[in-house]
C-alpha cells in the first residue's frame, strides 16, 4: 500500500517524547476538564461495554453466534485500551502545523514545546476496531469472504491515510489531499454496507436487524470526517477539547450502542445468525502425521 511508507514517514517526525515527557502530557490533560473528561467517559465506558456484552452472551452456544459476539466484544476492548494510552500521554503529541493552518493561531506550550494537541491515538483504535464492527456486521449479513474482505481492506486503508493526513506537518494542502483519499476509500465502505450487504441480510433472515445497525453504522462514520474536518485538525474551527469529545460521542454510539444492540440479538441465537456446531471446523481433513 502505498500510504505506508508515507504514514511511517510522518510518524517518524512526530516528536513523541523526545521534547515532552508524558508526564507532562498526563498532567496537561488532567488541567483540561474538556479534553480529560472525553477521555476518561470512554474508559469508564469501554469496561462498563466489556461486562455487560459478556453478561448478555454468557448463554451462546452456537459457534458463529459467538463469532459475532467476540468481534463486537472486540471493539470494547480495544477502545479500552486505546482511551487509556490517550489518557496516560502516551499516544498524544505536540505538533506544528504547516504554513497557512488555521491552528497555528491557537497554540498551546506544554513541556516547552509549542504546537497543537494531536490525539493520534484514535487512529489506532479505528483501525483496530472498525474492522471488528464491520466483521460483525458482514456476519450479521451472511456475506462471503470477498465481499468482507473488502469492507475491511479498504475500512483499514481509510483509518491509515487519516492517520497520515493527521501527522502531516509538511503542507496544508497534503494534509487535505490524505484526507480526501480516505474519504474515498470510506466511500467504497459505504457502498458494501448500504448497497451489497443489505441484499444479502435479506437472504439470510436478518434484514430487520442489520437494516438498523447499517443506518446507525452509516450515520455515525459520516460523523468522523465531518469532525475531521472542522476540527483541530483540518479548519480548526472547534478547539482540541471540543474535537476530542465530538469523536468520543460518535464512539459512544457508533461502538458501545451498536455492540449492546448487536449481541442483544444474537443472544437469542435466532436462525439467522446460527450455522450448527460444524461452522468454521476443518471437517473432513485428515491432519498430517509428525
């Protein structure tokens, strides 16, 4: 993919800890009741998530029912750890923006170092994480490999070319360029799961259901870009605080509601959603001898 080299370049000048401690990141974050608070709701949250899926699934027994519930469970997981890291300093720099940023007008100083407040973190928990959401939703669906497969290559490029769009420091107009190309590819997202998996969660039995999750799904990704982009880190027209709890927020629902609603169903394990003890095994394949 040609947009690693380029995320591991500007991830290589991210000044990380070389100028600012995380120390002095925590501490800067606990002065900030906006920024701390949008974090520490999630971690509350996130193992609040965790416990309550896996109250709800402790009956499932069929294996592609628990499949589902182990991608869903998967995004609460991951959030937890993510939001721990952004919360701890470990996965937020201090950055300067590029010539003709709006941010520069607002910069703070922590540590010595001036610049903005990049969250980078989140990026390496939408990676993570979406591509178990949209996992349990092409299950949900009854979809082939191709088409899952798909969903979550091009699901992962969109979370990487963010990324890289966020650490771009060089120019403006690159970070925009990296921005649209993700939005492209979240385009191509989109279309499986509004246009091909629908048809397939018809087949399947599950239209009712996944008929809600993809519309809540959809909404709330169409969130991200648009916070993206007026936030801190495209027009800078909402401060770092106020970005960082508009991501949250779309968390909240887009991972923590989706998840309840998702493994409340397959709880059930209604028709649709169970394949009989044989799902997933290697049947019928003699193992080879030492």
């Amino acid at each position: 993919m040609t947009s690693l080299p380029a995320t591991a370049a500007a991830f290589a000048q991210v000044p990380l800890q070389e100028s600012v401690e995380q120390g002095e990141l925590f501490e800067y974050i606990l002065g900030d009741t906006l920024l701390a608070s949008s974090l520490y709701v999630n971690i509350a949250l996130a193992g609040l998530a965790i416990l309550v899926f896996a109250g709800l699934a402790r009956g499932v027994e069929d294996p592609r029912a628990k499949l589902i519930v182990i991608a869903t469970m998967t995004v609460p997981v991951v959030s937890l750890a993510s939001y721990t890291g952004l919360a701890s300093g470990l996965t937020i720099s201090i950055l300067e923006m590029p010539p003709g940023h709006p941010a520069v007008d607002s910069y703070v100083t922590v540590g010595g170092q001036e610049g903005i407040v990049s969250l980078w973190g989140r990026y390496l928990t939408w990676a993570l994480s979406t591509p178990a959401i949209l996992l349990a939703l092409g299950l949900l669906a009854g979809s082939n490999v191709t088409k899952l497969l798909t969903a979550i290559i091009f699901d992962i490029a969109m979370c990487v070319t963010g990324l890289t769009a966020a650490l771009t420091t060089s120019s403006y107009a690159l970070r925009w360029f990296w921005f649209l190309m993700s939005c492209a590819f979240f385009a191509v997202v989109l279309y499986i799961l509004l246009v091909e998996w629908p048809d397939d969660a018809a087949a399947a039995g599950t239209a009712d259901i996944f008929g809600t999750l993809k519309y809540l799904t959809a909404f709330m990704w169409l969130g991200y870009p648009i916070v993206w982009a007026l936030g801190v880190e495209g027009l800078a027209l909402l401060p770092v605080g106020v970005t960082s709890w508009a991501y949250s927020a779309l968390d909240i629902v887009a991972k923590y509601l989706f998840g309840f609603l998702v493994v409340r169903y397959v709880a059930d394990e209604p028709r649709g959603v169970t394949a009989g003890g044989d799902y997933g095994a290697t049947s019928g394949v003699t193992p080879a001898d030492d």
